[in-house]
C-alpha cells in the first residue's frame, strides 16, 4: 500500500487503490458502528446528457464506484432547498456531504443541527461560504475544498469577461442578431484594455493569475491583500500594492474581485465604496455574489457610476427571476460557471474522490485543502491572513 500512495491518486486504477474496511478515522475520533453514507448535491444534467459532465447528477464526479466498492452509500441529488428537499432529508444520517459553489446546497446551523454524524463537508470546487463555518467549527466538522481545482478557468472568464464589458461585446452580439448595423451607438462606448489601471481585490491563487494574464496587454496593474507579495513578484507584474480596498479603487478603470466571501468581504462593495471608485469604472465579480450590496450595485450602474458589471456569482443561487442583476444595464453576467469548465470538472472529482480515499482510509488531509478543522477556521484566506506562507 505504500509505495502505491506516493504515486498520484488519479494515475492508479481504481481496483488497485489502497481498500481499508468500511470505518472512518477523522479528527472527531474513530467510530465503527456509524453507517457510511455521502450525500451530494449537483446539478441536473441537459436533456443531451454528456456523460463527460462529471459535476452533474449523472456524472456524480465519477465517485460511485469507489464508494459503493468499499461498502458506503451514496446518494446524489439536485434537489438542494428548503427542508423538504432530498439533500436535507438525506443528510440527517450522512457522515460526509459534499456540495458544489456553482449549484451549491447551503449547510447552514439549522441542516447541521440535523445532522449528528455529520463528520466532513466537502466543497467540490473552490470556495467554502455556504457552509455556516461557525456552526460547521462548534460541531467539529472539517471543512474542506479542492484547492486550485479551477482557478486557471475562473481567471480565464475574469479576462474574457473584462474584455467583454470594455469591448461593449453584447450590445454589438445583439445589434447582430436583431438585424441592425448602427456602428456609432457602440463604436461611441468601446475601449482597448491597453493603457488602463486594472486591480484586484485580492492576489491569492486567482487574483495572482488574473495579474499574470493581464500583464502582456500592457496595463497599469493594482492590487490589496492580506499577504503582499514577493518584492520579485511586485516586480514582474509591475503591480503596485494598496494596503486597502478603500486605497486601490480610485486608481482602477478595472476592478477585479478575487476574495472568498467571509464577515469581512460580506457587503464590502455598498454605495460608499463604490462611490469611491472612478466615475465610469467597470466591475467583474467571480468571487461571490454577496460581496456586493446587490441593489446597490444596480444603482450605481443605472446612474452611470459603475459603467459596467460582469462577473457569474449570485445570492441566492440559482437567483430568483426578478434579481436586480438581471435587468440592470450594461452587465455581462453568466449564471455560475466559471468554475466548472470540463477541464476544472476532471480537476475537482479527482481531487473529492482523494479526499474521500483520505478520510476513509485514516490519513491526513493536504494542508491547503483545509477550511475548518479540529473546531477553528485554518485556511489563512477566511482568517484575515493571520496565519503564515503565500497562496500561489
Ligand atoms: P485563495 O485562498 O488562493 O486566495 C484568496 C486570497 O484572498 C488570499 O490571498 C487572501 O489573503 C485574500 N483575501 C481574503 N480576504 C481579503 C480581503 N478582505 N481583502 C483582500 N484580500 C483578501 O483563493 P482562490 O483560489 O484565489 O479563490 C478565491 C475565491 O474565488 C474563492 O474563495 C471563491 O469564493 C471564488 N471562486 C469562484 C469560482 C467561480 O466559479 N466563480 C471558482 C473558484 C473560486
């Protein structure tokens, strides 16, 4: 079994793979005679199902085999809301649930309360907040997300959508399919990025990303953080440091959210901040739809203040019909998809099925997976930064 383990999880067959009885080990303590059970919410796949969708509830991240093969059962479903829903009622006797940012089934104190095996609560994505971190610590439940799993193809969407809302891409798209040809109505609202300040809240491992990428478009890069990065780092983006979000966002004709959503990033952007920013800035959000004071971001981009928004994140999700954001002008909003290109859906199943092998098995979980554990909040990017070591 050793010699097996140092090679990666994904390279070895799956009958191969180190087999332990059905028991768990986790820092709650042992126990034998609690039933293993996983219960997981994804979303419902398209009529055409692709059996490539490994985040759907088809694909169900690839994961039943190994599961059902050492005697625990899993049941995945897409009915996630309210406390009929077939995730609450399943969850009652689960001791792991797995849920996902882009279709995510909330794990709030009430669900845990229900829960009394509930052992670990696995985000398969990145980006933890719709577990209640505090009550998920008070309950001594580990909290923990593939780390990295998407973060190149949510930097990928934050520049494509900067692009989008600066090129004035969708009224010129829809100009097209209605039959019309009025050149000046977007030649007269339409910019290059070249030459403009663009900052993000936030160099972690998205942030960093989206600077790299942005770097040979010849920009004025901007950046705050809890952790300032490397004077070499500095360097080579060219980017200049804010110690605050309050600092940075008059400098920006862009700006970039990149932070996880925790108490204090929950409403950051109300309409003091964002009258703070240039007149005429745009705004592309991939972090978190609560970020953002939602009605107040639907003003200032009525009265002109914010010249565009983009971005796929919403509260609540899927949002309701009648949500502000879909009617507000200028935006370019996507339902929550960033993170889950096919690339980022191989990436984040392998990484749960390693975590589930993980816990199943007894062993530790790699450290930059970790969002609770052990009763406290470890992962330094929810603990304003007062833990130690960079995130790139
Ligand atoms: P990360 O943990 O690598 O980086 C987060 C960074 O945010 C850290 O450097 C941390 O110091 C910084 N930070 C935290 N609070 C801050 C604040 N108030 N001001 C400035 N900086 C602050 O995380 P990663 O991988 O970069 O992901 C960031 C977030 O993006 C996730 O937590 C998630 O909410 C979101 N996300 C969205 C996805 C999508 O599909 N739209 C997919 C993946 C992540």
């Amino acid at each position: 079994g050793r010699a097996l383990r140092r090679v990666p999880l994904q390279r070895v067959p799956f009958h191969l793979r180190p087999c332990a009885l059905p028991s768990f080990h986790s820092s709650r303590g042992f126990a034998t005679n609690v039933k293993q059970k996983v219960v997981c919410a994804l979303y419902d796949p398209p009529a055409d199902a692709n059996p490539a969708v490994l985040g759907s509830t088809t694909g169900e991240l690839g994961i039943r085999k190994f599961l059902e093969d050492r005697g625990v059962e899993y049941i995945v479903t897409a009915d996630k809301d309210g406390p009929n829903s077939v995730f609450a009622k399943e969850m009652k006797d689960a001791t792991v649930v797995i849920s996902q940012p882009f279709w995510p089934a909330y794990i709030t104190a009430d669900r845990i309360a229900t829960a009394p095996n509930l052992k670990m609560a696995i985000t398969a994505g990145v980006g933890s907040d719709h577990v209640d971190l505090q009550a998920a610590c008070d309950n001594n439940i580990t909290v923990i997300e593939v780390t990295g799993s998407n973060v190149v193809s949510v930097a990928e969407h934050v520049v494509m959508t900067m692009l989008i809302l600066m090129r004035n891409f969708i009224p010129a798209y829809n100009k097209v399919i209605t039959g019309k040809w009025d050149i000046a109505d977007i030649a007269s609202n339409t910019f290059d990025l070249e030459g403009k300040s663009i900052g993000t809240v936030a160099a972690g491992r998205i942030g960093y990303r989206v600077l790299q990428r942005l770097k040979p478009f010849n920009v004025d890069l901007h950046y705050t953080d809890y952790n300032r990065l490397s004077p070499e780092q500095e360097k080579e983006l060219g980017a200049t440091y804010h110690e605050t979000v309050e600092d940075m966002v008059g400098h920006c004709d862009i700006i970039t959210i990149n932070c996880p959503l925790h108490p204090q990033t929950e409403h950051m952007f109300n309409t003091a901040l964002l009258n703070k920013c240039k007149k005429g800035a745009y705004i592309v959000n991939t972090a978190r739809g609560k970020i953002m004071v939602a009605e107040d971001l639907a003003a200032a981009c009525e009265s002109g203040q914010i010249r565009g928004y983009g971005g796929d994140v919403w509260f609540p999700q899927p949002a309701p019909v009648d949500h502000p954001w879909r009617s507000m002008p200028n935006h370019a909003m996507t339902p929550h998809v960033s993170g889950t290109s096919i690339d980022a859906q191989i990436r984040y199943a392998h990484g749960t099925e390693e975590i589930l092998q993980r816990f199943f098995d007894g062993e530790e979980q790699r450290k930059e997976y970790l969002i609770a554990d052990g009763g406290k909040i470890v992962s330094p990017a929810y603990s304003q930064g007062n833990t130690t070591g960079g995130s790139h």
